[in-house]
C-alpha cells in the first residue's frame, strides 16, 4: 500500500507511545466527566465510544506488553 508503520516523520502509521495513551485516557476521562449523570449506563457507553471514535482513540490504558510498546 505504500505506507510503513514507525515513529519517523514521513511513515504514515504511529503507533501509540505510552505518552500518548496517557494522554488519550486523560482526554476521555474529562469527557466523561462533562456528560449528564442521569444518562444510562448504554448511552454513557455509546457516547463514549462515538467520541473515542471522532477523536481517533482506538484503545484506552496501557499496552498489554507494558513499556515494551515504546
């Protein structure tokens, strides 16, 4: 397809440093903080995810291997 995966300027997929999921934690932490307490439980849930998804959050917490994903 033409693209490479790694951490250099011109490779088009990066994968997420344990920085970065921190961060990407941090950032859904906060939206879950700002929506109602009297929505469901489903709809905390789908909220959630449509906003992971608009933000381009794919996992939250640290990678299975730990440090190693650095």
């Amino acid at each position: 397809m033409g693209a490479t995966p790694g951490l250099r300027e011109e490779d088009l997929f990066k994968p997420y440093t344990l920085e970065i999921r921190k961060s990407h934690g941090n950032k859904v932490n906060n939206f879950m903080h700002l929506l109602p307490s009297n929505l469901s439980e489903k709809n905390h849930h789908a909220r959630k995810l449509k906003f992971m998804t608009e933000s381009g959050i794919w996992q939250l917490g640290p990678a299975q291997i730990g440090i190693f994903a650095d």
